[in-house]
C-alpha cells in the first residue's frame, strides 16, 4: 500500500481530479460550506480565548488547496482582520504537489496571507496550532490480518495476488490482541504521527474527518476506488494489476485506537462524532443563515442542497466520523 499510494510513481505522487471528474468525491469537493464551517469555528476558538490570534492554520495533506482556501475565504467573510495575523500551512511530502497548492492559493489570496510548507510532521515546530487532517488516516500503510484457529495470518502481494501467510509481527499481534481485532486493517503508523505532533507542538486544536467507526469491525473494509466504482480488495475476479497505482486504495479507520494514542501523551479533552454532529455543532445552519439573508433564493437553495449532502444521516453524515481534540 506505502508503494501504491506513495512511491515516486504512486496514485498520490501526481495530482488527481476530486469530484465528477475524479476517482471519488470528498466533504471538500462537495460543498464549501464544509471548509466555512470550520472556519467558523476556528473564528469562535479565537474569539472565546481557546486559540490565539496570532495561531497556525495547519492542513496535513491538501490535495489542491481547496479547503485551505474555503477556510480562509470564511474567515476573510467572518473576521477579516485575522487574516492579518494568522499563518497558514500545509504539510505536504510531494513538491509538485506543493507548486500546485502554493500557485493555487497566492491566486487566490496574492500577498494577503502568510503561507508555509513543510514536507513532514516531523519539520513543524509550533507553539499553537489548529491542525486539519481531512481523510488522512485512511491514505496510511496499513497491515491485513485476520485470526483462525489461534493463529494470525497477514496478506502480502505476490504476482499480482493477494496471499495470507503466519504473522510473525509482535507489535501487530500485540495490537491485535489489545483491540480484540480478528479480522481487518491494522496501521501503526498512527502512533508515530500522532506522537510526533504530541511533541512538536505546544498547543493544538486537532480535528481530522474519515471514514470509518469508534470500534473494529472485525471484517476486511479495504477497497478500491476508481471512476467512482468502489471494489472491495478480495472481490472475485478483481485483477489487482488494473489498479495498481492507478486507483486510489482506503479502508475504514478505527477512532478508539486514534483516541487511545492522545490520551498516552496525557491529552484527555477529547471528542468522538459523526461528520453531520460535528458540523451542526460547529454552526453550518447559522452559516446558511447568514448566506440566506445575502443571496437569491436560487442560490441559497443550490447551497442547501450541497449541505444535506454534508450532514445526511444516510450518506456522509454518518459515513464519516470526526475526531477533535485539544491540548
């Protein structure tokens, strides 16, 4: 998965269309009122004391930049004069795709924002932040396992198929065991990650978005998405080479074990929702509000629409659940 996804020649290595002319749609690419929302918030964080004006605005994995620019197009709508002191950010490991966000953003906004890159988590040295992690967790390297008769197998790749050998990995069968995991995806990865924004930085708001639920499911999740075609990875007759590094490869993540790693590095103010919960929390109905009371009823219609594909119970509103947490 790390070769398929990150490589030099990867799927995430050149940049991909999001949307109708993509592989999939996001909460991004659907509405920028997912972006505003946040920014709402980040407005009422500075305003309430929670975060300081003068605090970074980090996005880890950007994509083009589009929901970096939604947040900062709301804050400019909400509270102007922030723009002023606060600095924005993206960590991003591919330089072309750094170009793409950096021309894309001073497009949009010029000289009237302090923009920074870096390509790790490990290079931001912060002593504020509010960190944004949009469907990043489920881009990790993960390991598949499943457990029969006491013993715990784990898939590798050999000539374009999957196989299942003993897992001979301690720290996965630890893992395993911990979570009660029998069958499904396992990604270590996550403690470092987590860990290394722990220690960087001395005081964050962390909110990341992803599918995926509280607990394991104890069931295989990982799949394909290509032309908006989803294919479970063990589909019959699914030819692993027609998609290698050509579709984009995600399974569901498991939030227990994301608030598990936080609360090892002492942090406790920690809140698990869905992605409909979060945003009406965060206020996307007053934002409609006030776009109601600014725009033609066509308009505001149009942008309702949009929304309650956002918060539907049935649809990405339940699909994706948040995590938010502050230090």
């Amino acid at each position: 998965m790390q070769k398929w996804l990150y490589s030099n020649d990867g799927y995430y290595a050149t940049y991909k269309s999001i949307g109708k002319e993509g592989d999939f749609f996001t909460s991004v690419s659907t509405s920028s009122f997912f972006g505003g929302t946040i920014a709402k918030k980040i407005v009422d964080e500075i305003q309430n004391g929670k975060l300081t004006k003068d605090t970074t605005i980090l996005e880890v994995g950007a994509h083009h930049g589009y929901l970096l620019a939604d947040i900062i197009q709301f804050i400019y709508t909400l509270a102007p004069s922030l723009l002023e002191t606060l600095t924005f950010a993206i960590v991003e490991r591919f330089e072309n795709l750094q170009k793409v966000q950096k021309e894309y953003l001073e497009k949009s906004f010029g000289n009237s924002i302090k923009l920074r890159f870096y390509k790790d988590i490990k290079e931001v040295k912060l002593p504020s932040a509010f960190v944004l992690a949009n469907e990043i967790f489920d881009a990790f390297a993960c390991e598949l396992v499943y457990e029969k008769d006491s013993t715990f197998y784990q898939a590798f790749v050999e000539k374009n198929k999957i196989v299942f050998e003993v897992c001979e990995e301690k720290s996965i069968l630890e893992h395993c065991h911990e979570y009660r995991l029998s069958k499904g995806e396992v990604c270590l990865d996550y403690e470092i990650f987590i860990n290394t924004l722990c220690q960087n930085i001395d005081n964050f708001q962390f909110l990341t978005f992803d599918y995926g639920d509280k607990f394991y499911r104890n069931d295989f999740s990982t799949r394909l998405y290509k032309k908006h075609k989803v294919s479970p990875i063990f589909e019959e007759n699914l030819l692993l080479e027609n998609y290698y590094k050509k579709a984009d490869i995600t399974y569901d993540v498991c939030f227990s074990y994301l608030k598990d790693i936080f609360e090892k590095n002492n942090i406790n103010e920690i809140k698990f929702n869905t992605q409909m919960n979060t945003l009406i929390e965060f206020g996307i109905i007053e934002l409609l509000e006030i776009l109601k009371i600014n725009v033609d009823e066509k308009r505001y219609l149009k942008e309702v629409q949009k929304v309650k594909m956002l918060i539907e119970p049935t649809g990405m509103g339940d699909r994706f659940k948040t995590l938010y947490v502050k230090k």
